[in-house]
C-alpha cells in the first residue's frame, strides 16, 4: 500500500502536468508511447510464441490511423464523419465486451480460440481511446489552449469518482455481484455507488471547468452512460487477465501493476463519452 500512495502522489502530478501543459503534438507523442505499451502488456492475451512478432498487427493498425487521419491541431479540433465513426467502433466495441465479461465464461467460447479476434480486440480498445483524446483535448485550442484539456480532465474525474464512489459502497452495501466469474468483489451497489458520486462530481466539475453541455439532463446522461462503460471496461480487462492466467498486465508500475490496469476504466470511457459529447452539442 506504502508502494501505491507513493507511486500515485508522483504519477498524478505528472498526469496534470500532461494534461495542460504539453502543447499538441508532444502530447499525442506522450499518448502514443503509452498507447504502444499498453499494445505490448495486450500481446499477453493474443497467447503468442513471440510477443515482439505479436505486437506488429498492432503497430500497423496504429500507423495506419495516423496515415488517414490529420494530426495536426487544427484538423483535430474539427470532428468530422470520419472521427464519429471511430468513436462509435470504440463504443459499440465496449457495449459487446460488456456483455462478453458479463456472461463470462460461457462467452469465452466465442473468441478464445481465434487469435484474430484477441488482436481485433486489442485495436478496438487502445486506436478508438487514443483518438478520442486527441480530438477533445484539441478542441477550440484556438480560441483557448487549456479548454480541451479541461475536458480530458473531467472525464478522468468522472472515472476515478466512480472508482471511488463503486469502492466505499461496494465495501460498504455490497451484497450482488455483478460478475462474480470475473472479478468477486464489483458489486451492483458499488456500481451504483459509483454512478451517483461519478454525477455530483460531474456536476461540480462542469461548473468548476466552465465546460457547457446542452443541459444538465444531457450532462447527467452523458455521465451515467460513460460510467456505466467504465465500471463495465475494468470488468473486461480482467476476464482477458483471467482467460489469460495473469494477475496485472505488467509490473511497469511500482505498486499498481501495468499501463493496462491503470488506464482499463479511461479505455473505455474516453471513445464513449467523446462520441455522446460530440453528437449531443
């Protein structure tokens, strides 16, 4: 526990320092290499002979959206077509993987033996992520530089209040497990816990970061979905653990284990509440 606090007082100093602070394009370099990172902890799930050979799919998927899409600060700051059909592979990935953790094991059947698969899934939750945040933290960076960051933070706010709120209610009410063959400890009412510490946090935060929605029921629904996504990301991250045999996804972390088991929860709430943002403005 010493190793955790420790490690967390130095990391999240360093993570608001990203946040604001890099100007674009370092910023999509430092995403990047922990994007690439989090591709190398996934080589794990696929089962490979050679995990170096294993990460090449990966790679050249990841080069090839950086081939399509504009990375310049300007072309990201305008959402096009092409960006909301990103956001929605990455949702509609979340929503299926959802369910595939949620009927664990009897979902397994349907992908453990194809290796194709173990990639796809890999791709669809790191390449949708990884742009999602790149379009938010470019918004009218033109008009202000820290107004995309701002909303980079509020969803990280959104998740770690969930986090929190889903620990101290799960430990607290906890009684129904959510998915008992994946992770024994999330419970329904730490989820719900979760979801309404995640919606006064949000409500504070948008005041607080001066981010406008269109109303506060669009801000509240906009909340509870990506929550709900975030809560249901981590449960996936540890159904491939599990499937897998693997307690953390890597050790680069001193006290809290990989890339993968920190960013599970923002994997899946980026690309979903960057598509509902996006859409419901």
């Amino acid at each position: 526990m010493k190793q955790r606090i420790i490690t967390a007082l130095i990391l999240a100093p360093l993570v608001l320092w990203g946040v604001f602070e890099l100007s674009i394009p370092f910023f999509i370099v430092a995403l990047t290499a922990i994007s690439i990172i989090g591709f190398w902890e996934w080589t794990q799930f696929v089962l490979p002979k050679s995990r170096a050979l294993s990460l090449i799919p990966s790679l050249v998927v990841l080069a090839s959206s950086f081939a399509v899409f504009p990375f310049d600060t300007l072309s990201l700051s305008i959402v096009s077509e092409t960006h909301l059909w990103i956001l929605s592979a990455g949702a509609i990935w979340w929503i299926v993987a959802s369910g595939l953790a949620l009927t664990y094991p009897k979902s397994m059947n349907l992908w453990e033996k194809s290796v194709a698969l173990r990639h796809l899934f890999g791709m669809l939750s790191l390449i949708p992520f990884l742009w999602a945040v790149f379009l938010l933290r470019a918004q009218d960076y033109a008009l202000n530089p820290y107004h995309g960051a701002k909303l980079v933070m509020f969803v990280c706010l959104l998740v770690w209040a969930a986090d929190t709120g889903a620990y101290f209610s799960g430990k607290t009410f906890g009684k129904h497990k959510m998915a008992p063959n994946v992770s024994p400890n999330k419970t329904l009412e730490g989820l719900f816990g979760g979801i309404i510490l995640a919606m006064i946090v949000g409500w504070f935060a948008s005041s607080l970061l001066d981010i406008h929605f269109a109303s506060l029921t669009v801000m509240l629904f906009i909340t509870f979905v990506t929550v709900v996504i975030s809560v249901l990301g981590d449960l996936v991250e540890s159904m491939f653990k599990r499937v897998s045999n693997i307690k953390d996804s890597s050790n680069i972390i001193p006290g809290h284990g990989g890339i993968l088991d920190r960013i599970d929860s923002l994997v899946a709430a980026f690309p979903v509440f960057a598509l509902l943002y996006f859409i419901c403005q």
